[in-house]
C-alpha cells in the first residue's frame, strides 16, 4: 500500500490529487512487486512525501551529503521524498505539467526499490523506458486532460 503525505508548505496538494496519486502508485507498486525484483518485494507498503526545496535540500544533504533540492530521494525501507519545486522547474524546462512530473518522480523511486539503476547511460536509458511505460499505462488514463497544479 502506498500512503502520501503533503508535507510541502510552500505549495497546497488538494486532496484529490492526493488519491489520484495514492491510487496509481498503488498500482505500480503492485505490479513491481509482482515482478519480485529488489526489495520493494518484501516490503509491506511505500510512504511518499511531498516536500519543498528547503525539506529536500535539508534531507539531501543530511544523506547525500548535497545541499541542494533534487527531485526524488528513495530510502530502501519503502520512504520516497518528493520535490515538489524541483517538479515545478522540470515542468518548465520538459514542457510537461507539474502533476505528471510527481508521478513520475514516484514511479522513478519504486524503480530504484526494484532494482533499477540509472547510473550508467545504458541502464539510464531501461530504466528511463520503464518509467515511461508504467506511467503511460497507470497515470495516462487517471490524468486524462485534467490538471492538478
């Protein structure tokens, strides 16, 4: 089961983008545990934190040793945090919208907990691929033309 939390205090997250999230990556999580890869397979569920710039480069550069805001920070124990800001800019920069941005910035964690790895550009380009799939197949239908942000 995937949980979210809206911890992000310089922007609202209705309550309605909340599920829609909450129900798709509950979907993807399913079905990368399905798959039984990595050690999203023996966990019992994901939270997922929904932080501003100041919380993620907080926590980025408690664990990471790098102060600056990032989009997503995956925790093996089934804790992803989330950059809303940053999902703002890259929104911005993809011309894409900001909710598919944090969609995908969860499905981008699940994979890290399955296995995936995108240090190399060979294993960027699976793993970037995979991504887009799972997106297309669980968010696509759950957006639709509408718009969270």
């Amino acid at each position: 089961m995937v949980e979210v939390f809206p911890r992000c205090r310089s922007r609202e997250v209705s309550a309605k983008f909340q599920q829609v999230l909450a129900d798709g990556w509950n979907l993807v999580f399913d079905r990368l545990q399905r798959e039984g890869r990595g050690v999203i397979r023996d966990l019992g569920g994901i939270e997922v934190s929904l932080l501003d710039d100041r919380e993620m480069s907080e926590v980025h550069g408690e664990f990471l040793d790098d102060p600056t805001p990032t989009d997503v920070i995956t925790f093996e124990h089934g804790e992803l945090l989330i950059g809303v800001e940053v999902a703002e800019r890259q929104a911005r920069d993809f011309k894409t919208r900001v909710d598919h941005e944090v969609a995908l910035y969860g499905i981008h964690g699940m994979l890290h907990l399955s296995g995936y790895d995108d240090q190399r550009p060979a294993d960027f380009r699976v793993m970037e691929a995979r991504q887009e799939e799972l997106f297309q197949e669980v968010f696509g239908p759950l957006f639709g033309e509408t718009s969270f942000f």
